[in-house]
C-alpha cells in the first residue's frame, strides 16, 4: 500500500464549481500534513497546512481526520487559474515529506 | 531573488556520465532536503541535511547517488554512471522550521 493515496484524475470543472479531493495515508504516526499546488514543468508550492480542526483560506478548506487517516481539500468558485496538480503531502518525523502522486484539476471557461 | 535556487536548470548527459547539480537553500534556513520527481509521480525524498549534517540518507537510491553540504550553506548532489532511468527533475527544498521551500528544480535527461 502506497503512503499516501490520491485519485490521480483529471477533474475537469467549468468555472464557478466546486470540486473536492480526497487523499488517505498509511502512516498512523504521522504527524503533519499540507495540500502543496504544482504548475506543469513548476515546483510544487504549499498551498495550506492541515489541522484537524480544519482550515479554511479563502475558496480552499482542507480537513483532517486522524482516526480515518483522511485528508480533503475543497475548492469553491473554481477559477481558471487553480488549474494545476494538487499534491496532498505528510511529514511523518519533521524531515521527509511523502507526496501523493497529485491530482490534477483543469478548470474550463 | 531570495528563493531556494537551483543550478543548472537542465542537464542532457549521456549514459555513463557523472552529473553533479547544486542547490542554494534560502539563506537562514539550517535544513536542507533533495527529491526525485519522475512524470506522472509526486516527489520522492532522497537525503536531508541539518547545517552540514546529512541526517537521513537511506532513501538515496542507489550508491551512485551522494549529497554533501560542506559548509551547511549551499548543497550537491551527484550521480555517478548515470542510467537512462535517472532521467528525472531534481528538486531541493530548505526549511527553518516545518514548512519547506523548494527551488525550480534540475531536469536531468539521460541519453
């Protein structure tokens, strides 16, 4: 079983929608997490952290569930430019992060 | 520019040839890391340094894969007899804290 799972995709969204990713981990003793945003041909770059509290940044909310081992990201009023690939991410002992294979997002006109 | 940078941006070698590719974290940042990212796959962690101390290399890929951070500044990564299945971006993260930064990577190209 891989660390960390995410449907691969694509999801393709007219503008305005609101889509959903979901991501699972394997590691019960991990420890922090992150939703990070990678352009084609670009390095990834944080988007949000995760807390089980759930966070919310403008249009993006990301939640935590420990006991599922379960993290999500929403994104409302989808636009253009969120097109990317959304990779979710775990920290398991505050060194490496495991990446997901991301799920790409392409937003329509 | 005050990012994490990365040199060279891209590398076409042949088959056999050694590579070495550097990485300049942000300047107050005493953590270092390198990641492999293939097509298609998230970044995959090979070593991490705390100032000049690699404290985690197990996850580097073979042993013609080393990393040094001499002065705990600025960072290599080498590849010895490259392989066609090398070919991969080389991305270099640094941290403070927990949140890590990453540079715009190396794309390596093995002929």
């Amino acid at each position: 079983r891989k660390e960390v799972e995410q449907d691969p995709g694509p999801f393709n969204v007219p503008e305005g929608a609101t889509v959903a990713f979901n991501c699972t981990y394997s590691n019960s003793a991990s420890q922090s997490f992150f939703w990070y945003r990678q352009d084609c041909r670009k390095e990834p770059k944080l988007l949000m952290s995760v807390y089980s509290s759930g966070n919310e940044d403008g249009r993006f909310t990301a939640q935590l569930n420990r006991a599922s081992q379960y993290i999500s990201l929403l994104i409302r009023d989808s636009k253009l430019s969120d097109s990317a690939t959304y990779l979710c991410v775990v920290n398991q002992a505050g060194t490496a992060l495991i990446f997901g294979k991301g799920t790409t997002l392409s937003v329509s006109s | 520019d005050t990012g994490v940078s990365q040199n060279p941006r891209h590398k076409i070698t042949k088959r056999g040839q050694n590579v070495t590719f550097r990485c300049d974290p942000i300047s107050e940042h005493n953590r270092l890391y390198w990641y492999r990212q293939t097509l298609g796959q998230g970044p995959e962690f090979l070593t991490y340094f705390q100032n000049e101390a690699q404290l985690e290399k197990s996850r580097l890929l073979s042993d013609r894969f080393s990393a040094e951070r001499p002065k705990g500044s600025f960072s290599t990564l080498e590849i010895q007899r490259t392989e066609q299945g090398d070919s991969a971006m080389y991305l270099c993260a640094s941290s403070a804290q927990e949140t890590q930064y990453f540079g715009p990577g190396t794309r390596l190209l093995v002929l």
